[in-house]
C-alpha cells in the first residue's frame, strides 16, 4: 500500500459551495465521484487524517467499527511482553479467546488479594 497522505491543517472540515465535509470526504468524491447513500468513507490504513484516495473506501458504519476491531486484534497479537514487562511466552499466558494475560501478573495479583483478606482478619 503507498503511504499515508496526511492533512496538515489544523481542521479536518473543508467548506466548498457552502457544504461541510471532512477533507478525505471531499477527496474521495473528487476521485471516485459521490458516496452511495448511506455508506461513509471509510479509511484502510485507520489514519483520520489520511486523504489519499487509495486508501479510501465507501463503506457501512458496521464495516468500519469491524475493521477497527480487526486491526486491533492484529495489534494485540502483535505485542509479546504484557504492560509491566513479562514475556508472552506458551507458559506464561493464559488465552480467554482473544485476550492474553500474563501468568506472573495474575499470580502477582492473586497474592495482593490474598494478602488482603488475610490484613483484614
Ligand atoms: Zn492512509
Ligand atoms: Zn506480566
């Protein structure tokens, strides 16, 4: 895919004839002519401030909020050290579908628990 063409201005609503629109908006129509009523224009790379035509689509609201959670699932298998730091190693993962969790954090938080209850007794 070619790179991101981002807009530099500061407000992503350029006004022609008096009309409103976001400036990928405009850009699409400029390319591809006018948007299918109902559908909306949709970004394959995920960047709002992109404008470049080839990554531009007209879609459903559902296929947009799809796609985003599709490439956030691509993001999250994509890391392999949970946030405080701990490998995502076969035996320190626990896998809920598409969730991972680290073991040593969840050990880590059992025992805060657990050393919890036993203050309060
Ligand atoms: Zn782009
Ligand atoms: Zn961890």
């Amino acid at each position: 895919m070619s790179p991101c063409i981002e807009t530099r201005l500061d407000r992503q609503v350029q006004v022609r004839n008096g009309v409103q629109r976001l400036c990928y908006v405009w850009a699409y129509e400029d390319w591809y002519g006018p948007i299918p009523e109902g559908m909306q224009v949709n970004h394959l790379c995920h960047n709002p401030k992109c404008y470049n035509v080839e990554h531009l689509y007209a879609g459903t609201q559902a296929e947009n909020m799809r796609d985003m959670c599709e490439a956030g699932r691509h993001w999250n298998q994509q890391k392999t050290h949970c946030k405080h730091g701990h490998e995502f190693t076969e035996e320190n993962t626990y896998v809920y579908g598409v969730r991972r969790t680290c073991k040593t954090c969840a050990k880590r938080r059992a025992a805060e628990r657990y050393e919890l209850q036993r203050q309060a007794i």
